[in-house]
C-alpha cells in the first residue's frame, strides 16, 4: 500500500511547477509514511510524520486527493488518534481503496485524450494593450514610475534581509531629450539580469513584482508593491515606438553584475550584453529609453511631466527628480548705463540665464499613511490646500484606518466654501474630488460609487490595496469590497457632521448653508441613508425668526396632543407666512416649517415622518387640527346649511377647481385653494412645468394642475355670506358671477397660483373700485354761507 501512496503522490506533486525535487520526495516520503500510519490505528502517526513539514503533509495529501478525485478528503486527513477502533478500522479501509485506485490509475494510460495548451498571437495582444486597455495615454508614465517604485522597493527589502550592507539611497530620474525625441525614466533599483529581462519583459502578463511578493512567502507583509498583471511596461507603447531596457541586476554578486540591454519596437525583441551604457546606479539600476512617436512630442515638455508626475505619482514613496529648465538672474554691470561717480558702485542690472537641474516632484507626504494622532491641524491644513487646490480652511476634517476583512486608509475634508467647480452645477463632474489611490499611486478622482451622489463637495484621499480594478487601473469595478469602503466612509463623515452639529453649532449653520440641498438630495435619492439625514436637515418655521430649525427641534417644541409635523409651501420665507392656511396655525399656536424651495417639498415628501410623527400640509385637504365632538357635530350641520352654495359655486366656476369644500381652517379669509392628498402646491407646479419641452405637454399639464384645486370657503366670513344670499336672491346677476371670479381669484393669488386672464380680473377690480364711488357725494361745488354772530 505505501508504494502506491509514493507512485502516485510522485505523479500528483509533478503537477506543481514550484516544487524542487527535494520537496517532491518529502511529498513521496510523506504520503508513504501516512498510510501505515492509519492502517495502524494512529499509533505509528507521530513518529511517522515527525520529521514532517507541516505546509509539504498537506500539500502532498491534498494533491494526492484532487489527482484521483476524492471527495472524502476531511476523513483522509482525520486524526486517527481522535476516532473509536471501528472508526479506525473504517477509515483504514477507505485509505485503503484510495491508494489502490490510485494505483491502478497510475499504470492505466488515458487512451484517445490529447492535452494542449492555449496559445496567442503576440501582435495581436500587443495591439490591443496599445490601442484597447488603457483610454488616456497619460497613464503610461504612471505605469513606469510605479514599475521604477516597485524596484527600489525590491531592492530596499533584499538589502535588509538577505544583503550585507545598507542600499545606496535609492530615487527615480527622469529626462527628456527634445533633439532624439527621446524619454528616459531610470532608477537605482534591484535591477534585472539577463533571464529576468526576458521573462519579465519577453513574457507579456507575467508580473514580476506578482512572482516576487509569491517568492516571499509569509513575508510578503514586510514590503508594499504595486504591480499584479504584468502589463503597464507595455503601456509605453501608447507613445513609443521603440524601447530601450539596459539594466544592472542586484541579485547577481557584485563582481558578477553585467549591463544588459533589450530593445524592441513591439513585435519582437533582442537582448545583448551593454557594459558601455551608463546607469547613475552605482550598485545595479534600470533605464528605459522611450523613443517617442511623432504625435506624442508633448511628453518632451517638462511641465507636462511635470504636472503628470505631481497628478500620479505625487506620493510616491521614493524621490522622482526631473531634469528641469529653471531660468535664475545674474547680476551684472549695467554697460549702457552713464558712468560712475567717484566713489559711488557701477549700475547693475538682472540678466536671465537658463540652467537644467533636478527637482524632485514629490515633496509632499502621504499624511494618510500616518496615525491621525501625530498629524497636526496645520499638517492638515497644508495638505487640504496644497493637494485639492483650496484657499479655505477644511470645516472638519475625517482621518481614520479600517481593518478587518478588508483594509484601508481614509482622509476626508469638507471644505469650509462651496468648492468653484459647483458653484453652477451642484453635480459637475469636475467637482467630484474623492481621489483613489491605490498603494500611493493615484488612479481617479471620478469615481461615482466611491461616495454616493450627495457627497460631491467632499474632498479625500482612499487609499486600499483591495479594491478590483481593471488591468488599465481605470475602472473600478463594483464588489463588496467597495461596497464596505464607500459604507465606512459615509459613517465616518456623518459622523463629523455630527459632532460638528452637537458641538460648534455656528460652523454646522455654515455647514447647511452651503452644502444643505446636497442633504436634501440625498434623502430623495440614497434610501441606504434616508433615516440618517433626516436628523440633518434644517428649515425656517413660524417660531425659529432667522433661524432655522431641525426636525428633532421641532419635535421637542410640540404641544401636548400634537400628533403630526406642519408644514407649508411658498415662494419664499413671506410667502409661507402670508399663506390663509396660516391662520388657523397662529390662532391654535402651532408650530410650522416653511418649504420654500421646489426641493423641500419633494424632501418632504421623501421624509414621510420623523421618530413616529407623520408630515403633513397644511395646505392640503385631510387638515385636522383635533377638534371636539361639540366642534365636530356643529361643523357637520355648518357644511350641511352651506352645501348648496358649495355646488352652486362648483357649477359656475366649472373646470376651474377640482370641487368646492366647507372647511375650518381659515380665520380672515373668505376661501383659499388647496390641494388633494397628492396634489402639487403652485411652486412645484411651476417648477416641473419648466422642466417640459414642448407645448402639448405644457397644455397637459395646465389642465391636471388646474382640475387638482379644490376651493375651500369659510363660512363664518361676511363675503360668504353674503354671496349665499346673492346666490339665493340674484344668482345669474353680474355682479354675483363677478363676485364669485374674484373670490376665486384672490384665493389663487394669495396662495401661489396663477390666474387666466389678468386681464379680466383688472377690469373687475376697476368695476369694484367705480361702484365704491358711485356711493360718494356727486361732483360740483357748493357755495359756504356766511353766519355773523
């Protein structure tokens, strides 16, 4: 039985390219020992599998199963030591008949089954790299420097634990060559030898950084790497059209090190020893020449890379230094000018002259990888305004870690201005600044799921090695992994908000002022975090003066008995107050909050209700204040006497109104129009009225609206009636069908509404006006007598 344990776990662990052939026999050797070991009940396990690698025993059972398919794996691996002596007996049997299949397959060879290997076209690959994966061609420099990154990174890490001696300090040089049309990116870093140039770089998707985090095992949590797919050195190929690699490796012993250089130009490539290519790297090092295409000129300008390298590569852990034209101004003798006095110093004026020199372009740290606990607000401050460039302070500032299943770093501003990208369109995408990085390398600042829509105005830094992204690194892909950071970050900023709220009450009114709407947004549009922004959002009421008020505020403030929120809808803080509705508000002392955008009625109608207590619209019907049942029984026989005039009033005014009502809510005024329970107030009528395009639905709409009103009267006001007694003596009178238009009317203007015809309503006014003067003394003059005492 052992002998066929060896034979087939030799073929299963021939299947693992990385085993050498030592950890091939202690997998032999291994398997061997366990099948005795529980043939023999557990008995021979410990001395048997002693001298054992743990990771090589389960590695060398679990190929040996999947090899012959076995789904009983667990049972194979079980203790023997832990079961009875029948179980033993029954797991010793299935051993048993496992390792002869397994046998039996071994010398069975697979009849009529051939086995190949996928192959593609190098061209064609490399064609679309160039012309599919990525969508701007900036990102190529990105991609270098990251590669450039990765090997002093690399190079760093084999120095402190397999070298002697400390690295030589290691930074990234780039310059431009405008006369050969050339870009030369180099580093000082590990550096590739001869077989590392072609596998690495003659193997298209095959990352070297990938296989060298492999390599390391259970170290590789010591040293933070950027690439995994094996493709952004072909993204040079967006603006070259021949490549130029002359390296140095680290790994070779110093006397043993050699310049190699390959050299394609996309098709194919070759590769020669180069001892007479210089590299600044005293110790091993890598320089890519870029000769550039003829459309690609603009990456020989040095602000270009400049801004690139400060758009990308900004944090960067390593320096990147640019060979620069800097112009300086020397002081010299100003010849054209007259003559010195004696005793007085010649003239001298400020002569330009330019000089190249390195600069380095990643001054600034990455204060996000730091613990929020050392970082001061000025640090803060300077990175808000060097990074987003803002000339504000940050209102608050988030700067939090994350760790568990998955982890990241965050740090998230909100600016103390709205932010000049939204100061015309709220939702400009250019306005979008939460930028992702992933391993300090900057890969996009408009991405939408990262935060949600009503979050645009903040400003950050996420920074996780987790999320999927494409090969291009410019779409992030959706998952739970976003999913959980976009969760985090949103609480977290709440949470600030929150605090801001509770304990600097006068920023958190900055705070709403300006970025308020965004709030209101968000309770239409996230149902995710409905619930949480209702406890943001802020209104004027008829208690709070210049004010405004929170719903949480508003709940406190309620009277006894008091079940629903009020509120009231206007074009403006005045044109709520004004509203008839008003009236009966003020008289019972209630509360109300004034709705005076377009937004805060849909927001309202979003809310629903807060900590149980429902919304409600006081210009709506359904209005009920809690009346008595004596109040109730007296309105019912109110409505009853005045039922007559309601139909009449219906009758005349026709399509104008939805239906003439008797109802309570007015103190001073004859009547005003209100809305069913799912009407639209005026202000919203007219606002969704500007967002159609053409005529026929602007009629449409005109006519819904109008047929949604409902007139309501209020019977103990003089002019009701007295048109209940013009409708009874007089009603196909002019002067009755007058009356009855002007109630209508100054119901519609004083509630929002727009009447038909101005016109008309002009010429009753003026009629009223006449026949309020036809009762005055007539013209003419009379003459004063005078009486003497």
């Amino acid at each position: 039985k052992a002998v066929g344990a060896r034979r087939f776990c030799l073929a299963a662990a021939r299947l693992l390219d990385d085993f050498t052939a030592k950890q091939q026999r202690a997998c032999m050797s291994t398997v061997g020992a366990m099948a005795p070991c529980h043939l023999n009940g557990g008995r021979k396990c410990r001395t048997a599998t002693k001298a054992r690698s743990p990771a090589l025993l389960v590695a060398a059972v679990a190929c040996a199963c999947i090899a012959v398919g076995v789904s009983q794996t667990r049972s194979f691996l079980a203790p023997p030591m832990a079961i009875s002596a029948s179980r033993n007996r029954a797991v010793a049997k299935r051993s048993l008949s496992m390792l002869r299949a397994a046998d039996v397959a071994s010398d069975v060879p697979t009849a009529g089954v051939e086995n190949f290997e996928f192959e593609a076209e190098v061209g064609k690959v490399m064609d679309i790299i160039v012309n599919s994966l990525y969508s701007n061609k900036d990102v190529f420099l990105r991609e270098l420097v990251s590669n450039a990154a990765d090997a002093c990174d690399k190079k760093r890490f084999l120095s402190l634990t397999e070298g002697d001696a400390p690295p030589e300090p290691m930074k990234l040089r780039i310059q431009t060559d405008k006369e050969a049309r050339t870009l030369t990116i180099e580093d000082n870093g590990v550096g590739m030898r001869k077989q590392d140039l072609i596998n690495n770089l003659g193997r298209i998707a095959r990352s070297g950084t990938a296989n060298f985090v492999k390599e390391l095992g259970s170290g590789e949590g010591d040293v933070s790497l950027i690439g995994q797919f094996g493709v952004g050195f072909y993204s040079a190929f967006l603006v070259a059209n021949k490549i130029e690699v002359s390296s140095k490796g680290f790994q070779d012993e110093e006397a043993e090190r050699k310049t190699w250089k390959w050299t394609s130009q996309g098709s194919s490539f070759t590769l020669q020893e180069a001892p007479e290519e210089a590299l600044f790297g005293e110790q091993s090092g890598t320089k890519i020449v870029l000769h550039l295409r003829e459309e690609a000129q603009e990456y020989l300008d040095s602000g270009k890379l400049a801004d690139l390298l400060k758009k990308y590569s900004e944090f960067i852990t390593f320096p990147i230094e640019l060979w620069n034209e800097k112009v300086q101004y020397d002081q010299v003798v100003d010849e054209t000018a007259p003559p010195p006095k004696e005793g007085e110093k010649p003239k001298m004026k400020s002569v330009p002259r330019s000089v190249f020199q390195w600069e380095q372009m990643n001054k600034m740290k990455p204060i996000w990888l730091r613990n929020p606990e050392v970082v001061n607000s000025s640090e803060y401050s300077e990175f808000y305004k060097t990074t987003f460039k803002a000339f504000d302070e940050p209102l608050t500032t988030t700067h939090f870690k994350v760790e568990g299943q998955i982890e990241f770093r965050a740090l998230v501003f909100i600016p103390t201005t709205m932010p000049f990208e939204l100061t015309r369109d709220m939702f400009a995408e250019a306005g979008r600044s939460m930028r992702l990085y992933v391993k300090r390398v900057f890969i996009n600042d408009k991405f939408e799921d990262l935060v949600p829509r009503w979050l645009t105005f903040a400003r950050g830094v996420v920074d996780s090695e987790d999320l999927p992204l494409n090969v291009g690194r410019e779409i992030l892909q959706k998952s739970r992994t976003l999913k959980i950071i976009r969760k985090r970050v949103v609480r977290k900023v709440l949470d600030s908000i929150d605090d801001l709220r509770e304990t600097e009450p006068e920023k958190y009114d900055q705070f709403w002022s300006s970025y308020g709407k965004y709030f209101k947004v968000g309770l239409v549009e996230d149902l995710d975090y409905k619930d949480e922004l209702k406890r943001f959002v802020r209104f004027f009421s008829s208690k709070s003066a210049d004010n405004m008020t929170s719903l949480s505020e508003y709940v406190s403030h309620m009277k006894e008995g008091q079940q629903e929120i009020y509120f009231v809808t206007g074009e403006g803080k005045r044109a709520a107050e004004i509203a008839p509705a008003m009236e009966k508000m003020k008289q019972k002392d209630y509360e109300v909050l004034y709705m005076i955008d377009p937004l805060d009625e849909i927001c309202s109608q979003s809310i629903v209700d807060f900590e149980g207590h429902k919304m409600m619209d006081i210009n709506k019907a359904g209005l009920d204040l809690g009346k008595s049942e004596d109040e109730k029984q007296a309105m019912e026989d109110t409505i009853k006497e005045y039922e007559g005039l309601a139909t009449w009033l219906k009758k005349q005014l026709g399509e104008r109104v939805q239906k003439v009502q008797v109802g309570d809510r007015l103190v001073d005024s004859p009547a005003t129009l209100v809305q069913g329970e799912w009407g639209m107030s005026p202000m919203m009528q007219r606002y969704m009225k500007s967002q159609t395009t053409s005529s026929a639905s602007d009629s449409a709409f005109a006519i819904g609206s109008r047929n949604q009103a409902i007139l309501e009267i209020n019977p103990s006001h003089a002019v009701i009636k007295q048109l209940k007694s013009a409708m009874e003596t007089a009603p196909d009178a002019d002067e009755t069908e007058d009356m009855v238009l002007m109630l209508y009317e100054t119901a519609a203007l004083i509630g929002g509404y727009t009447i038909e015809d101005p016109g008309d309503f002009a010429k009753r006014v003026t009629k009223l006006m006449e026949s309020m003067g036809s009762g005055e003394a007539s013209g003419g003059s009379v003459d004063a007598e005078v009486i003497s005492p």
